[in-house]
C-alpha cells in the first residue's frame, strides 16, 4: 500500500509540474481553479466529498427496499427494472454500467431498447423509447437531479399512483442503486482515465480523486 502511495503521488507531482504556476494554483483551488477549461476533460459525473458521503448513507438505507425489488412482494418486472437502470446510465455515462445492464437487458428481453434508453440524451427520448411508463419516467428524472429535489418528488408522486407505494419505493431504491454504482465507477475513472492522462475533471480535487481511486 505505501508503494501505492508514493507511486500515485509522483505521478501527481510529476502532472503538477508539468502544468506551471497557473496549473498549481489550480491544484490548491487557487484563483486559476476557477477559469474555464481550454481544452478536452474528463466530464461524467462524479463524487465529491459531500454528496460522496451523503449518497453512502442513503444507499446502505436504501438496501431493503433495493432487495424487495428484485427477490421481495414488490418485485419489479426485469424487463421494467432493466429499462429504469438504462434510464439513470443515460445521464450518468458509466462505462461499466452500460456493459453490465447491457447484458442484464438483454437477458430480461429488452433488445434495441437498452441500448437506445443508455444512450437517451433527453427526457423525451426516454419518453418515446418507453412508452410514458412512469417507473422508467421517474428513473430519468431521478438521475438528472442527482435522487433529490422537488422535481423527483413530484415524478416519484405520480409513479406512487401509477403503481403503489412498494413497488414506487423499490423503484426509487434501485435507482439509487444504480446511481451510487455509476457514480463510483466515474469518480475511479476520474482518476485513471482523467487526470493521469492528462485530461483532469474541470474543479475536481486531485486528493479526493486518490483517496476513492483506492
């Protein structure tokens, strides 16, 4: 692990200087951290350390309901289920996501329709893709608030009327699920696939980024 350490923070250094007085300031949330990016970054969603700790909590409560929708009395149909994680991947971009829900919709029978709802960029698409069905509506909303606001209040109101309240809290769990997942997935890419190869997420904090890439 110490090897780790000093490797990772060489690496680091090694970026650092490479970047100038401008670049350093930048790394220490300086003046320079806050001018626009000029050049290609790393740009999925990903953690930081506030919403990192606050989306932990609200996944390991999330657990029974997240269980109840795959083996409990509100189990959701796969092929729905499936459609719902499509529907959160498609704003969150996650990589490993789309190669394993890709196979698990394939295997709950979606077809084209995975990897059209994946690669959804608007509600609407979502929409047309999934036929209005509120449990998929409610996931996209869902992840382009990040699980929070009035905006999925209201989306997870009209899917609890649709549906029942066990069935829309399951849902809501496996969103969660899915969002949390996709989320670590980018925040680890940050790191290996962002900032060591020279393509840093515009603000995001190089030590956060060593700490969960570990």
């Amino acid at each position: 692990m110490g090897l780790r350490v000093v490797i990772l923070a060489s690496l680091l250094l090694s970026q650092a200087a490479a970047l100038g007085p401008a670049g350093n300031l930048a790394l220490r949330g300086g003046a320079a951290a806050a001018a626009p990016c000029k050049k290609a970054r790393f740009n999925k969603k990903t953690f930081k350390l506030g919403s990192c700790l606050q989306d932990h909590v609200d996944i390991l409560k999330s657990i029974p309901k997240i269980l109840d929708g795959y083996v409990g009395p509100n189990k959701i149909d796969p092929e729905i289920g499936e459609s719902c994680m499509a529907a959160v991947n498609s704003v969150n971009n996650c990589p490993f996501c789309t190669s394993i829900h890709g196979e698990l919709g394939r295997m709950a029978g979606l077809g084209a329709k995975q990897k059209a709802l994946d690669s959804a960029k608007t509600v609407a698409e979502v929409k047309k893709i999934a036929g209005d069905n509120p449990m998929v509506m409610f996931a996209r909303k869902f992840a382009e608030n990040n699980g929070r606001g009035a905006d999925v209040e209201a989306a997870f109101k009209i899917m609890e009327k649709a549906v029942g309240t066990g069935k829309a809290e399951a849902c809501r769990a496996q969103c969660w699920f899915l969002h949390w997942g996709s989320t670590c997935g980018n925040t680890i890419l940050s790191f290996y696939k962002g900032r060591l190869c020279g393509s840093a997420k515009c603000g995001s904090n190089p030590f956060f980024e060593i700490a969960f890439a570990m």
